[in-house]
C-alpha cells in the first residue's frame, strides 16, 4: 500500500494530479472523470423530488456564467414540463448528448459548493435523466447560452401539490431576505435560488406564454437592428435574443418552437401586440412583495445611440434601488408605485419617472 501511495506521488508530481482525475479528455474543455473522482465530488445523487432537478437546473445554468435563468413550467395530466432557458456559456454541438452521461463535466478546477452541497462532480444532468422520462438541450452552442428541457412522470417522480403559492419572505439576523414560509414547490426552489445568487443572476419563472413574452419583450428592447440586419437566421443569436428577430406571428411560433416553447398563433399575435405583460425576475417580486407594493411593468430605457449607454444589468440594479428608497415618502404620504421607476437614458440626461397610486 506505501508503494502504490508512493507511486501516484510521483506521477502526480510529473504529470500533474489532473490526469489522475481525469479517465477521458474529451476536448473543448470536457473531461469524462475518473470513478474514484466523482466518489470525492459526492457522486451519489438521489433525485426524489421534481423540485430537486428545478435545482439542478439553476445550478448547471449559474454554474455556465449565466447572469438570466428563464424556467417554463407546464404540466399535462401527470407530466411536468421544465424548460430552462439561459444566457451562460452554451454547449458546444458535439458535447450535447455526452453531457448526460456519468462523471462528464466541464469544471475539472471549478468544483461549486453552495447551500445544496457540491456542484460540479457531472453526476446532476446524468441523473435527471435516470430519472425522468426525457432530458435534452433543445438549442445551444459556444457563446449562445443553452436551452434545456426535461419531462418528468409525477406518478413516479412526485412533487409538491401545491404548484401556485409563492412563499413568504422576512430579513435573517444579518439583514437579508430569506425565504420563511411557504410549500416547498417549484416557485421556491426558484426564489430560494434567486435570493441566493440575488447578485449573480437574475431568475424568472413562469408559464411557456409568460417566458416568451418576457424574452420578446427582452430582445425587443436589447437587440439593435445592426444585430439582425447582417444574420442569415436567428440561430446565429444567443438563445435568450432569437425572438426579437421574429416579424411576424408565424415566425414567432417557429422561433419559439425551437426553443422548447408550442405556441399557438392566437398567442403569438397578443405576445406581439403586447397584451401579455413581461414577467418581473424572481428576486424583484419577492422584495416588492415584503412591503406589498406591487409593480408590473418593466424597465423603460430608451438609449441614444449617439450618447450615454447603461447595461440592462446597471438599470435593473439602479430600478430596484430607486424603488427601495421610495418607502421613504410613501411611509410618510400613503403612497403606492403603481409599476417600477421608469429609467430613460438619452445623449446628456437620465430620467426616472414614479408613476404613483394614492392608498385610501
């Protein structure tokens, strides 16, 4: 035993301790990990719940650096429908099925430990589709973002009854909002990775519908028409952007449809005329829900090309700071925001409107 101890000393200090982690270097950054390695990173993974693999999916798509996480729900008699759309790193083409498999991962340095336990030992997407009926990637690539979707059989795999509550918030001993109260369903998991990562990504939840029309309303408003004016197809787009390039309602459902979102043409036609309001990110509803002041409609920036550019990112932060110390007068004069503080950026001027409701 000293021997053999001795011996992987020495390969470890020749070639690396790496390559006695690694059983199969699968290029573009993708390592297939030794047994014995994932047994280090926990390789035993019991998925019990469709809650659970909610989880999972947040965490594989924080974990490819993306900053939005879109989660379509749907359910039909006893299938539960996740699609999960997000703006990381993407999968390369040739790695889309060799992700699925036992021990693949591309975060050999870049194991994640958070509040779950450990992420990054390639045992999560392999295990969601142990246990589910199907598991794919619907649409990615190098640079894209990716796009996930999983069908689960609630009579084998349950969850919780109650779909539709969201859970109740307060502040911990160090200040910060966590979640209190609540079932432990799919909007949870959600919030309680939202409010995990509150300054890492942005989470929104809803039906097919609401996430299309969220990511339209997104595109519409992100997507110079120097982006769309040179490409042969929207899959040259990141995945989050490719229904901003639809002109029509037609082209809207097949965009939509290679994104793992069926839609009708009747749904399509009120998403393009804006009668399907966008959803908030999970974070922002959650902390307007503490002080029961609601706000529907979304950041409105209108940007001069010519002049000062902000980041979405910087408006929604800059938005959502603004609406904080809005409690301010609103505790002293009985005041409601009727919607979020309206952000206009043009050449030399920022303007922040509150459109306000007066409490009887």
């Amino acid at each position: 035993m000293a021997d053999s101890q001795e011996l992987i000393s020495f390969i470890a200090q020749m070639t690396g301790e790496a390559n006695l982690r690694v059983e199969e270097n699968l290029g573009e950054g993708f390592v297939r990990l030794r047994v014995s390695e994932a047994e280090r990173r926990q390789a035993r993974h019991d998925i019990q719940h469709v809650e659970d693999i909610v989880i999972e999916l947040l965490r594989n798509a924080r974990d490819a650096g993306a900053r939005n996480i879109f989660l379509a729900v749907g359910k039909t008699d006893s299938h539960r429908t996740l699609i999960v759309i997000d703006d990381g790193c993407g999968v390369p083409v040739d790695m889309q099925e060799h992700i699925f498999e036992a021990r693949v991962t591309s975060k050999l340095e870049t194991m994640h430990m958070d509040r779950w336990g450990v992420h990054g030992r390639g045992m999560a997407l392999f295990s969601i589709r142990e246990n589910c009926e199907s598991a794919r990637v619907v649409a990615s690539g190098e640079g894209l973002g990716s796009v996930f979707s999983v069908v689960a059989d609630t009579d084998v795999l349950p969850e919780r009854a109650d779909q539709s509550t969201w859970p109740e918030t307060a502040k911990d001993e160090e200040g910060r909002v966590v979640v209190t109260k609540g079932p432990h369903n799919i909007i949870r998991c959600a919030a309680e990775f939202a409010l995990e990562e509150l300054h890492g990504c942005e989470v929104y939840v809803g039906s097919v519908t609401e996430i299309a029309a969220t990511l339209y309303d997104r595109a519409r408003k992100g997507l110079d028409a120097s982006q769309i004016l040179f490409i042969d197809s929207e899959g040259e787009l990141p995945v989050v952007d490719r229904l901003g390039y639809a002109s029509d309602a037609a082209e809207f459902m097949r965009i939509a449809a290679t994104l793992g979102l069926e839609l009708s043409e009747r749904t399509a036609h009120r998403v393009l005329a804006g009668t399907i309001r966008p959803l908030r990110s999970v974070a922002s509803r959650l902390l307007r829900e503490k002080t029961s002041r609601p706000h529907d409609l979304p950041v409105d920036l209108s940007r001069d090309r010519r002049g000062l550019r902000l980041s979405r990112e910087d408006v929604q932060a800059f938005s959502r700071q603004l609406e904080r110390d809005f409690s301010y007068l609103s505790e002293r004069y009985f005041l409601t925001l009727a919607h979020e503080p309206t952000v206009r950026v043009t050449r030399d001027r920022i303007t922040v409107t509150f459109d306000i409701s007066k409490e009887e």
